[in-house]
C-alpha cells in the first residue's frame, strides 16, 4: 500500500534490522532467557503515517498484520501507552505502509511501536526523553528499545541492555522464506541450546562466529528455510536474523550484493539493503530540529 491522501500528515521511518548473531547464554529466576545479540539497524523499512487529532481518538487506517486485531497492533498499542503515560489528550490517525514481512526476524512490529512511540513524542509535545521512550517500548517487546534509541547495539539481558555500536558499511542480501513459527514455539524447542558461553564485543569484533541459536532449530524444522540457506550458501555465508526465517548474506559493496542477487535461483523473496549507521528515524529527526527542518515541518512537509 501507499500512504494516505490528504493533509496534516507526517511520514517517518520504521527501519528493519538484523541480528548480526544472537546467542542464550542463561535464564532468569522468572524464566525469560538471557541473550546476547548484535543489533544492525537498516536503511529499508516501514513507513509510519500519522495525522494528529483533536478528539484523543486513537484510529489505525488501513489493514494490520494478517490475523492481528487492531487493538492487538502493536504500533496502535505504543500510542495508547504513550497517550496514558503522557497524560494527553491528543489523539491520532496511523497508517502504516508495510514492507518488512511478518515473521521475518526482521523486527517489522517492534519498528512500528519504537517509531509511533518517538514520532508521537514530537507531535504530541509530550517530551518523555529518550529512556522513558525506551522503557515504554520495553513493555510492548525486547526489541523496542533499540529502535526507540536509535543505535547499532550489543545487546544483553533479554534484550533491553544495550551498548551503542560503530559498524563498518555493509550491504545485505535479504531473503524471507515465507514461513512464520510461533517464537514461543522455538524458545520452547527441546534442540534448542540455552547454556552458550558467554561472549563479548571483542569476541564479535575479533570476527569469532558467534552464531544464531535458533538457526539449527529452525532449519531442521522448515524445509523451507533449509532450501535458502543452501542457495545463499553457494553466494556466501548465510545467517539467520532474530528467532524469524529471514536470512542474509553480508557483502562489502553493493556491486557485490547485487552480484549475489543476480546469481540466486528464481523465486526467492530477495532483495538488498545497507546497513544504517544511524537509525533513518532519528536521521530524520534531527533534520527536523534544524531551522530548515522546523519550517518544512509548519508546511506539511513529508520525509
């Protein structure tokens, strides 16, 4: 879909990510398991319309994710939270024009909370700051809080400990299988490895493999996924991102990556993306906070 007709509204972006590795290393007393993941947040995403109101209505236009209920939608949720814990009595219109696929790993949903969440904080004027944004975000999911903030990140606990991280320029070759497994299923998985050794930045850096845990799993359970990462593997060396079915290749230069995408066979889902130094969110943020920007903005100005 395209974005909505008519004035007063506002375009901002709800980039995509990887995760660079992400390892279980533990579990807490309450039973949520601790991680450790790099975050690579892209320039390819979402695109979150928003249209302010007058009445406090909070109204999502057009279709949510397949078999999610609006009140369920997780970029309708974020307003709601941040309308309740903000104390305001603004409302909003949201669109939201999707490209990231559902169940990818690709982080599509929690993109769309952390961008409502930022983008409503400036329209709003409700001037939470970036760590209430962030433990807002963490209540609506893991992977909230390092969209909220906006930088490439090692991150440990469940995900919500995160350290800011200067990634070197990449391009990707992005492939998603179609196949959506229950994430709860997977950390329930009995092949599932949950004691890794711990490891560090350095580790990631130094170039050590640090894997994905839930790849074996999700390859000895979907043929699917198994068949791409035999096709990637004759082009590079294949990941998978998240506990989602996406998969990706990294590649110095884009000349490479298209290379790559050429030399696949047809009828994969692929295409290419670089790696964000900066989150196009916060990018297009503070060109706002710029006098040029400000003006743009009074004007109705879209990104």
């Amino acid at each position: 879909m395209t974005g909505p007709a008519g004035e007063g509204w506002s375009a901002w972006p709800a980039p995509a990510k990887l995760n660079l590795c992400l390892r279980i290393v533990g579990r807490r007393a309450d039973g949520y398991h601790l991680l450790q993941s790099v975050f690579r947040l892209l320039e390819w995403g979402d695109t979150i319309h928003l249209r302010p109101r007058d009445d406090g209505r909070i109204v999502r236009h057009g279709p949510s994710a397949a078999g999610v209920a609006e009140a369920d939608d997780l970029a309708v949720r974020a307003a709601h939270l941040l309308k309740t814990s903000a104390k305001c009595a603004q409302g909003v219109d949201i669109c939201v024009e999707k490209r990231i696929p559902a169940g990818g790993g690709f982080g599509g949903g929690s993109s769309d909370a952390a961008t409502v969440l930022v983008a409503l904080d400036r329209i709003w004027d409700t001037r939470l700051g970036v760590d209430r944004l962030a433990a807002l975000g963490l209540a609506l999911g893991a992977d909230v809080p390092v969209f909220v903030r906006g930088d490439n990140a090692w991150a440990e606990g469940v995900g919500e400990r995160l350290t800011p991280m200067a990634l070197p320029p990449a391009w990707y070759l992005l492939v998603d299988p179609g196949v959506h497994v229950p994430t709860a299923d997977l950390f329930a998985s009995a092949e599932l490895t949950r004691d890794a050794a711990p490891a560090t930045i350095s580790d990631f850096v130094s170039g050590r493999p640090l894997g994905n845990a839930f790849e074996p799993v999700l390859r000895g359970r979907e043929p699917a996924v198994n068949a791409v990462f035999a096709a990637l593997s004759r082009v590079g060396r294949p990941h998978l991102t998240g506990t989602g079915s996406g998969c990706f290749v990294e590649f110095a230069t884009r000349e490479a990556a298209a290379a790559a995408l050429a030399a696949l066979p047809p009828g994969l889902r692929a295409w290419l993306a670089a790696g964000a130094v900066r989150s196009p969110l916060h990018v297009a943020l503070e060109a706002l906070n710029q006098p040029q920007g400000r003006r743009q903005e009074a004007q109705g100005t879209r990104f």
